[in-house]
C-alpha cells in the first residue's frame, strides 16, 4: 500500500518535476495576442503562470517575468520595448513593465 501510494504521488502530485517542466513551457510560450485580449489581461496571464510556477516549486526570477512580458509583443510595441531595455536594472521588474505597458496601451 504506502509503496504503491508513494508511486503514485512521485508521479500524479502537482510539485512533481515533470508538472514543473510543463508550467515553466507554459510561461515562457505566453504571447500577447492584441485581437483575442488587452495588454492588462496578458500581463494578468503572466502574473497567475508565474504562481503556479511557484507553488509547484520555483520562484521564476524576477528579471525573467519582466522579459516575458515584453519579449514577444507585436511590432507596434517596438519602441515601448527598446525604451523598457533602457530602463536601470533596479527599476526593471515585472509591476513597473506592465505599469509602462497599460500605460501605452490606454
């Protein structure tokens, strides 16, 4: 029984490192798509796959969520995102990316 229980969990619990390996895909497939959402609700997506990154057991950089954010976003954010690559390091973090972008967006 606790053996046969303890297979089952490796494979089945939601910490597991295959569950991991899949949300962390999952983050970092996430791409704004301007006719099926606005730039808030995307960056509210990044906000819960980086949670559920975490509860399964990894905290996703900091530098890394900013990046998402902004590295596949249509051509018309260009200049947004060149600006953003200026920003200082202290100051890049993923709250004031999608502050720039709901911004830009209006």
């Amino acid at each position: 029984g606790k053996e046969a229980w303890n297979i089952l969990k490796t494979n089945f619990e939601p910490t597991s490192k295959a569950r991991l390996a899949v949300l962390i895909d999952e983050f970092f497939e996430l791409k704004f798509n301007p006719v099926e959402e606005t730039i808030g609700i995307f960056c509210k997506s990044v906000d819960e796959k980086k949670t559920e990154v975490k509860e399964a057991g990894f905290e996703i950089p900091e530098l890394l969520i900013a990046l998402q954010l902004i590295r596949r976003l249509p051509a018309e954010y260009d200049h947004l995102v060149q600006t953003l690559y200026r920003m200082k390091d202290e100051e890049f973090n993923h709250r004031e990316v999608e502050k720039q972008l709901v911004n830009e967006a209006g």
